[in-house]
C-alpha cells in the first residue's frame, strides 16, 4: 500500500474504537468475541501507523463511563487488557514503541497498575511511535486533575494563579508531551467526541466511519488518511494568501 506523503501525515492520531459489540451481534457471538477482535484490530493498527511513519497514537481502550456496563463485561474486558499487557508489550517494545497509559487507574487491581508501570517504564526510551492507552479515562477528569495539579502549586506558592495559561494546563493534562491530535478517527457510525480528549481536540480534524472497530485495518486507516490529506487546516484564521502579491 502505497505511503501517505509526509507533509501531509497527521502526526498524532486519537481513535475511539466503537462497535465490538455489534460486530460481535452481528455474527451472533458473545460481545467478549467482538471485543478479543476488537484487540486485534488495534494490534493491526498499530502495526499500521509505524509503517506509516505517525508519530502518537492514542486510543480509547476504557472510558470512566465504561465502569457502568455490566460487572461481567468489565471484569472481562480488564481480563483482557490484563491478558494483553502480557503478550503484547514485549513486541512492542521490540519495535520501539513507547507506551504511556492514561486514565483513573486506581481503581484497578494492584497488578494491573504495576503491569502498565513496568511497560511505561521498560519503553520509556524507545524513539519510534508514542502509544498512548486511555483507560478510565475522561476528558473531563483530565482537565480536573491538570487545574488540580496547578492549583496545589498555586497554593504552595510555587507559581502565582495569573501565570495559569493554556500552555501551563495543556502541560498539567495527562497527554503532556505529545502534540495535540490532528486526525480523531471513530468508527461505529456515532458522530460525537464522548468525553474523549476534550481539551487537545479543540482543531483537531473529527472523521467518522460507520465501519465497526473489529472491522478496522491498513486500509481503513488509509481511506482516513486520504480524507485528512484533503482537509484545509486553518486553526480559526483564513485560508493561506495563493500568492505574495494576493
Ligand atoms: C467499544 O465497543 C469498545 C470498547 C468498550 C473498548 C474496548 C476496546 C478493545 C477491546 C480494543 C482493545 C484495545 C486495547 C488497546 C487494549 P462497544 O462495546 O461499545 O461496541 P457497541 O457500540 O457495538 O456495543
């Protein structure tokens, strides 16, 4: 498949990852089914965006709403995510990817929270993708936690609350570090953020793909980048002059 042109390439990539669950109905199969899947076609996409040279890839794996599915889905769905930090980080790490995990975790299990500490910490010096998972994450959380983070500081009189800005919040949220997302890709045919990364999406271009998760593939991710190739990004001012003299 041919390589989308580097001017062109979004250099992070957020996706919701909807549909297991139909994908799984559909074939009349437990929702489990859709989402074991589902891991695959992250895996898959994955694979993907390093071809393609994309620099962060996050993905929402768990959301804090999440929590209210049945007990049995979560359990299962954190059995799986516990299964995959089992085999997958060390291939991960084979391919220089660096891991970072974002959300609310503790709630989990000990074990599950020293497991993503270990994959953090074992590929924090990889140079090639940056893997962002949310998992018992909200954007709403975010920010709470970063005007948190800045208002200890602020009482501890480290920093004065008029030097608050958006750069210091954008650098209290839990994505510091990576730029801001310009491709949010959702499948499942919903067309809203759900509570994803309310404060790095601002200019973000939003695509939506009626194509279920499981479904997902290179060329899927290629028909998004195609589309982002296209886009006009014009960060709220007007289209680029044609010429020096326009
Ligand atoms: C939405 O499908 C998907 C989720 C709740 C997230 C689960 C994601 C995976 C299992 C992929 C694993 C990825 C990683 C990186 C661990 P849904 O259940 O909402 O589908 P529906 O809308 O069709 O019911």
């Amino acid at each position: 498949m041919a390589k989308t042109e580097i001017a062109t390439l979004p250099r992070h990539i957020a996706i919701i990852m909807d549909g297991n669950g139909r994908w799984a109905k559909h074939r009349f199969l437990p929702r489990q089914a859709g989402h074991r899947a589902g891991l695959n076609a992250a895996r898959r996409t994955i694979e993907a965006c390093v071809q393609q040279g994309i620099g962060a890839l996050t993905l929402f794996a768990f959301s804090s709403e999440n929590w209210q599915r049945p007990r049995t889905e979560v359990s299962n769905l954190i059995e799986l995510f516990v299964g995959a930090l089992d085999s997958e980080v060390a291939k991960l790490h084979k391919n220089n990817i660096r891991i970072r995990f974002i959300g609310a975790h503790a709630a989990f299990s000990q074990a599950l929270q020293d497991g993503m500490r270990q994959a953090e910490k074992l590929t924090q010096s990889n140079i090639g993708l940056v893997l962002n998972i949310a998992i018992s994450y909200g954007g709403r959380w975010d920010v709470v936690q970063a005007v948190r983070r800045l208002t200890f500081e602020a009482v501890a009189g480290n920093i004065q609350p008029e030097e608050i800005d958006e750069a210091r919040l954008s650098h209290a949220l839990t994505l510091s570090g990576s730029p801001d997302p310009d491709l949010f890709i959702r499948t499942g045919g919903e067309q809203r953020i759900s509570n994803f990364l309310l404060w790095n999406l601002a200019y973000t271009e939003l695509y939506f793909t009626d194509s279920l998760w499981p479904d997902f593939d290179a060329a899927a991710l290629q028909a998004a980048l195609d589309w982002y190739a296209a886009r006009q990004r014009r960060f709220g001012r007007i289209s680029e002059p044609v010429g020096p003299e326009s």
